[in-house]
C-alpha cells in the first residue's frame, strides 16, 4: 500500500486542510490571498466617486493585479493595438486649450498649415500598414469641420483608407449628428473627442467651449453609431480627485468608450500649461500612468485602454507595467501631431521582448464597425482561447485546471 499511486481524491482533504492553513497564516501577516472582488468585469454605468476612489487609491500591486485580472476576462492579454496619428492640418486652431501648442491664442513653435493633400495622407496611411499599424487616426486642428470644404477631402480619406483594410479614427474637434451621419458613412471606425479632465478643472483648462459641449459630440457620435474613442490627459495641473472625477464620468456615460486613451502631458514652451509645468518642475510618473490605467480598466472593462502621448517619457519596463495593468492601444510611428513618439522599430523590438502581437482591424470591441467595403485582414489574428488565461477552479476555466496548478500562458 506504501507503494500505491495516490488518487487526486484521495489526496483532496489534506490539500483542502493544507490551503486552509496557509490562507489563515497569510491573513495574519497581511497578504492577499483571495480573487478579484465579486462583480469585476461586469458592465456598470452607475459608478459612484467613492467607489472609483477606492479602487484608484487601493495599494499599486493589488490594483494592478485586479485590472490585470478583468482585462484577461475580455482581452487576450498579448495582443495590443498598434495605431497611427497624423496631423491632417496643423496650428492656427481657435479654442484655447492651456496644454494645446496648436491654439493661435499660444506663442509655440508650430506654425500654422494648410489641410494636408489626400494623395499624401493615403501614403502615409499605407506606410503606417506596411509597419504594423492597422489604425490611421487624423488630426485636424479645428473648433469643428463647420461649413469647411476640408471636410470633404477627410470624407474622401476616410473611405480610401477604410478600403485598405485599415480601422480609421478622426478628431476634427466638436461635429453636429449631420456630420456624425457622413462620417458613419464614409467608413469611419472611430472618432476622438476626450474628456480631458473632470468636468470641476475643465474650466480651467479653456474658456473657449464647455464640458457640456464635449458631452454633447460624443452623444452625436454615438447616435450616427460610430465608436467612441474618449480619455483624458494627465498633468494638466489636476488634482488626485480631477482623475478619479474624470475616471468616474467616462465609466458613467450611456456606453463606455470602445477605446479611452491615457495621455501624459508633454509639457510645450509658450503653453500657459507647459509653461507652468516646466517652471514647477513638475512630471507625470510611471505609477500615475499605471495607477489610471487599471483603474480605467476595472470601471471599464470591455473598453480598450490606449497608453498615449508622452509615452517617451517612460521607459519600455515602464511600459510594461502599463500593459499588465491593462494598457492593450499604443500610438506608433515617430510623431504624434506635434511631440515625439518612439519609432516603429523600437516598438517592434519591445513586443518582441514582452511577447506581444499586433491586434487584427476589425477584431474585438470594433468588429461591428467594419465597412461593408474593408477587405478582410491579411493576416491571421493570433486566437487564444480566453478560458486559458482564466484563474484555476473560477468560471470559465477549463475543467483539468481545477485539479492541477495552473500554467501561466503568458
């Protein structure tokens, strides 16, 4: 009998009692020993600021491995977004953004353009595929399209773009339903119009247009059923409570963002705000990155969380952190409107370090957003049964994971 294989029922009682015995030590001492809280990952729109509080101000580790843990629920935690920004018509924008090196109200370095031609765009948009990207957002430095002829020719790269296979995003400042409806039906994946900050800082960041008035794009968007990409920039002279306010209104809107980038301020000289920030001395750090990140993620959890500009400023184990916390968009390319980015080839290396892939267009949240006229991606999208990354014995996982440790996909 010595000899004789022991069953797994035979040995359940004394592993039961032996799991018991360290969860009762590790109490004692002060270590977590239980799963994400009941109900994370499920879809709420009635957040209330203490609750989005408490989450935000939860110590770092256990807050990533929380948003870590609802973004394996509804992503495949190695493929991440790769997309490109370019500046479709740059400076001499009319509102008076304290951060924005694009308001003619600043003295800034940028100069004033004309609307970039089609035919250059559609380049630019096949060199971004041909690297990786397949998201090509335009920026046009606007109050709004109006009555601008320009908006006809971003019709016109919206359409061709889309016919590339290519997911397309514009953010062309604040646009009525009627144009919201044309967009829609020239292809548009995606429009950008963020919140910047909570609705209690906004005025102090522009005088020229309302948080109500950014609320209401948004609204047009949605009802023309283009997807929403909606975030907020960190080191605008915020407080704590301005990120947990903005946090808590994205997660309240009728439907949660498609996407919510995460933006780091790159402080501009001639910027009031810039200015401010580089006479204080004054940065956005790693852990407030990663500190809205996954909380963004656990009030959010279906949505894609863009890591976006300033992204220079942090370093590619930095990054990393971001991408476990949840991080799953990255801007790519060299330039972002105006301020650096890393170069294709840098990321490249960085996802082959951390074991990432490019996500497919039109896979996930924004599959219902492809054209009737998209070709269908060229390549495979890498397919991982989610139930995999699934912890043992929760919903979800397989039945052999109950009975055996757990294998790490990642």
């Amino acid at each position: 009998q010595a000899s004789r294989a022991l069953s797994p029922d035979m040995l359940a009682p004394s592993m039961k009692r032996c799991g018991q015995a360290v969860a009762v030590v590790a109490r004692r001492r002060g270590f977590a020993t239980h799963a994400p809280p009941v109900g994370d990952g499920v879809v709420r729109h009635d957040w209330t600021r203490e609750e989005v509080a408490e989450i935000f101000k939860s110590p770092l580790l256990e807050l990533v491995f929380r948003s870590a843990s609802v973004h394996r629920m509804n992503f495949n935690p190695r493929e991440v977004q790769q997309s490109t920004l370019m500046s479709i018509k740059t400076g001499g924008c009319p509102e008076d953004c304290g951060y924005c090196s694009q308001s003619q109200h600043h003295k800034t370095m940028v100069k004033p353009t004309r609307m970039e031609n089609v035919d250059d765009v559609l380049e630019k948009a096949r060199e971004a595929k041909a690297a990786g990207s397949t998201r090509f957002c335009m920026g046009a430095a606007w109050r709004g399209p109006g009555q601008k002829k320009s908006f006809e020719h971003v019709l016109t790269m919206v359409k061709e773009i889309s016919a590339m296979g290519m997911e397309t995003c514009t953010t062309l400042g604040m646009i009525d339903v009627d144009q919201a409806k044309r967009l829609k039906d020239a292809g548009l994946t995606a429009y950008n119009h963020n919140l910047d900050t909570s609705p209690e800082h906004y005025s102090k960041i522009t005088n020229t247009r309302t948080f109500a008035d950014r609320l209401e794009t948004l609204a047009n968007v949605r009802e023309a059923g283009i997807s929403v990409c909606c975030g907020g920039i960190l080191g605008i002279a915020e407080t704590e409570e301005d990120r947990i306010g903005l946090l808590t209104t994205l997660a309240n809107l009728p439907e949660h963002p498609e996407s919510v980038p995460i933006n780091a301020l790159v402080p501009i000289e001639g910027t009031p705000l810039g200015d401010r920030i580089i006479r204080e001395g004054k940065a956005v750090h790693w852990h407030d990155m990663v500190r809205a990140i996954a909380t963004a993620k656990v009030v959010m959890p279906k949505s894609s969380i863009r890591l976006s500009a300033g992204r220079m400023e942090f370093s590619q184990e930095a990054q990393a952190f971001m991408f476990l916390a949840g991080a799953n968009s990255i801007f790519t390319g060299d330039k972002l409107l105006t301020t650096a980015n890393p170069e294709f080839s840098d990321d490249k290396n960085m996802f082959k370090i951390l074991g990432l892939k490019g996500k497919a267009p039109f896979t996930g949240n924004t599959a219902k957003f492809r054209p009737a006229w998209a070709p269908p991606a060229e390549e495979e999208q890498l397919t991982v049964d989610l139930s995999s990354f699934a912890a043992p014995g929760s919903v979800g996982a397989p039945p052999d994971a109950r009975a055996r440790p757990h294998a790490a996909p990642w």
